[in-house]
C-alpha cells in the first residue's frame, strides 16, 4: 500500500497561559516563536519547501470543537 501521509503539518495544544508557553520554549529550546506559536521550514524529498507548525492555544479556545482533547495533530496528506 502506498503512504498518503507524508509527515505531520501541525502540533497544536491547549495552554493555560499560550504567552508563557512560547515564552518558555523560545528561552529553553529556541524555538522562533511569533504570534501564532513556531514554524518549523523543511524540504521534501523533491526539494519543495514545507512547513510544520507549533502552536499553543488558549485553554478555553473553541477551535477542536466538537473534539474535547487537549491536543491536535495536523498531518500532510498526499493530494490535498
């Protein structure tokens, strides 16, 4: 069978404070954070360029719904 995912396009979480969050990964890590979390720059095997984002979200935020998980994973799919 053949692979339709080809990686992960997003990591997004919930967050009590989304501000503190990146503040802490910015300072421990490095990670480049701006407004919307981190994005991560990378190719393909054909040398196209792609990304994966890092984002924290407000605890209360809608944006899972109708999901009540603290977490979502985007993946890059093959065709969309």
């Amino acid at each position: 069978m053949k692979n339709r995912v080809t990686g992960i396009g997003g990591l997004f979480f919930k967050s009590k404070d989304p501000k503190a969050s990146k503040e802490w990964y910015k300072k421990h890590l490095g990670f480049n954070t701006d407004d919307y979390g981190c994005t991560f720059w990378w190719k393909d095997k054909q040398g196209n360029d792609c990304s994966t984002q890092w984002s924290p979200f407000a605890e209360d935020t809608k944006y899972y719904d109708p999901s009540k998980k603290d977490f979502m994973f985007n993946y890059r799919v093959e065709n969309l």
